[in-house]
C-alpha cells in the first residue's frame, strides 16, 4: 500500500498577519527593553542627517528604536491595526507598501531633519500605512477598500495634521514622506495588478 503525504493546510490569513505584526512588535519592546539596560544608547543608531553613517544603517534601524515606551505605545496601535488590514487585504502589496514608506520616510529624513538630530520610531512606517491604504480605496476601485479607507479616516483621520511641521520634537518629515511613499506603493501595487490580469 502506497501512502501519498497530504499537505499541510495553509496558515489562514489572519493569522498570519497577527503573527507578523506581533513578531515585529515584540521585536520592537525587545530592543527597547535592552536599550534601557545598556549603558550605551540604541537610539544613537537612528536617522542623522546628511551624513553617511547616519543614513546606513539608521535607515533600516530606525523603526525599530523608540525613544520611550509612550512613544513606541503611540505607534504600537496603528501600526498592528493598520499592517492586519494591509496583509488582508494583499499580502505582497503589503510589503511593497512597507519598503517603498521606509525608504521614502527615511530619506525625507536624511535630506530634510535638522542637522545634528537623531531620528527614530516607526510613525513612518504607520502614515506610510495610512497613506497605502487610503490610496487603495481610490485606485483599486474595489468597494472593500474604500470602505476601509472610508472606516480609516473616520478612526485615524487626525492623523494627517501630522505631515505638517506644528509640533516641535516630532518628525513631519518622517510623516510626511512616508505617507508620500505608501500613496505611490498603492499605485505601484495597482499597476502590477494590471500588468498581470489577462488582457481583453
């Protein structure tokens, strides 16, 4: 008798992503946790502008690093609420969403932060988020994200406020691009759609 290995059922989507989101959340604490209990600051390994090392590693490093457990609390919520939604909805869109809004976050910092500043956090990485999925509910042209990005504005509205310079000691620059970046993630992720759907 021949006995044929069935396959392992696949992870179910939602899982999946709260995996993910709660790996990289932990990660986050993780790293905080040891930078209080090194004599040596992590922090030092953010964004520094205009300068080589403090764009590499920083540009990789930086989400990572928090200044404080109130400030990795901040965007511990959006991030795990917005990256759940933006695995569901496109798990490789998600993380074209997530590698175009760190690199442009991270850039608009290093061009534009003020020199001698220090940048760290993962708000670029949440208003990259947020500006993919706002985005998604215009170009894709699928109910399902609009009314996500309808439902989003509704809860993370107030967020927009922060891509401007009004308050001093917080990144609108690591705001503004990535949000920049997660719109253009959208329409990327829309045109690779497009490229592989069979034509007409």
């Amino acid at each position: 008798m021949t006995l044929t290995p069935t396959d392992p059922r696949p992870i179910h989507p939602l899982r999946r992503a709260l995996t993910l989101w709660g790996a990289l959340i932990a990660l986050m604490w993780l790293i905080l946790i040891t930078d209080w209990i090194l004599p040596a600051h992590l922090t030092a390994w953010g964004i520094t502008p205009r300068t080589l090392d403090g764009l590499v590693p920083g540009l990789l490093a930086a989400p990572f690093l928090h200044a404080g457990a109130g400030h990795l609390i901040s965007n511990m919520v959006p991030l795990a609420v917005m990256g759940t939604i933006a695995a569901l909805r496109d798990w490789r869109g998600m993380w074209t969403a997530l590698a175009v809004a760190l690199v442009a976050s991270g850039l608009g910092v290093w061009l534009l932060s003020p020199a001698g500043s220090v940048t760290v956090g993962a708000s670029g990485v949440v208003f990259g988020l947020f500006g993919y999925l706002l985005a998604r509910g215009v170009v894709m042209r699928r109910i399902g994200d609009l009314l996500i990005a309808l439902l989003l504005v509704a809860v993370y509205g107030s967020m927009v406020w922060g891509i401007f310079p009004t308050q001093p000691h917080i990144s609108w620059q690591a705001h503004l691009f990535g949000f920049a970046g997660g719109v253009a993630a959208a329409f990327m992720v829309r045109s690779a759609a497009k490229a592989k759907s069979p034509a007409a």
